[in-house]
C-alpha cells in the first residue's frame, strides 16, 4: 500500500512539473511580445532590417474605432486609446476564434488606457472589439 501511495504522489508531481514548464514558456512567449504596464508594445513579426518608428492613433470611441482603416508604412506603431465610457478590446478576426494574426490579440484595454503595436510587415490587418464585434477595423501596411 506504502508503494502504491508514492507512486501516485510521484506521478503528481510530475503532472505538476509539467503544467508549470507548459506555464512558463506561455509567460516567457507573452513577454517578447508586451511589457508589463498598460502601455503595451509589441512587434509582430521580425524585421531583418530596421524601419523608422511612426505612430498612428487609433481611438476606441462608444461607437468603435476611429479611424476604422488605415493605411501605413512598415515600422509604424497603430497606438489604441480607450475614449469609450467603458472596457473594449481589441482582437484579431475572425470572431470569436481571433487566428488570423495573434500579435493583435491584445486583450482589454481600461477606458483611459492605450496599447501599442508594431507592424513591420506589409499586409492586412483586420480587428474587431470582442465585446462589440460589429466594432471593426483594418490596417493595411504598405
């Protein structure tokens, strides 16, 4: 019976390792890409060569975003504000599975508060406020 109860006490501990090392390589990836304050920054790709920094705001009204498209050039950094009267988000498309480009997954952002992200590589960008995903934007990078 004695054995029995370490091996068991054995096998949990090792469920334990595992779930903190999956843990801690979710934090460490979450870090390259935000700091830890509500100014967040993030770069969502890699860009072999440096590329002038450029900001562009983007506000979050109760209505949506304004603008709800822009067009930029690689290295600009899209800045959200939250102006609205409440919480709002800013997600990747498509709702609700949010895939078509993580780094946009931002998360909420408090009324008052602002992220920021980086675009170094052209395409296009669509988002929407998981909250009010009738609430919409693109950015096209040139």
């Amino acid at each position: 019976m004695k054995s029995i109860i370490i091996a068991f006490v054995g096998v949990i501990l090792i469920i334990i390792a595992g779930a903190l090392t999956q843990h801690t390589d979710f934090v460490s990836q979450a870090q390259r890409f935000f700091t830890p304050s509500t100014q967040q920054e993030a770069t969502g790709t890699q860009s072999p060569t440096p590329v002038a920094m450029k900001d562009q705001e983007i506000s979050i009204t109760d209505q949506g975003f304004s603008p709800q498209e822009v067009t930029i050039t690689r290295g600009t950094r899209i800045i959200w504000k939250n102006n609205s009267s409440g919480l709002a988000t800013v997600d990747s498309d498509p709702h609700p599975q949010h895939t078509s480009f993580p780094p946009l997954n931002i998360g909420e952002i408090k009324t008052g508060d602002s992220v920021r992200l980086i675009f170094t590589q052209p395409g296009i960008y669509t988002y929407h406020n998981h909250l009010n995903p009738s609430q919409a934007g693109t950015i096209r990078v040139e």
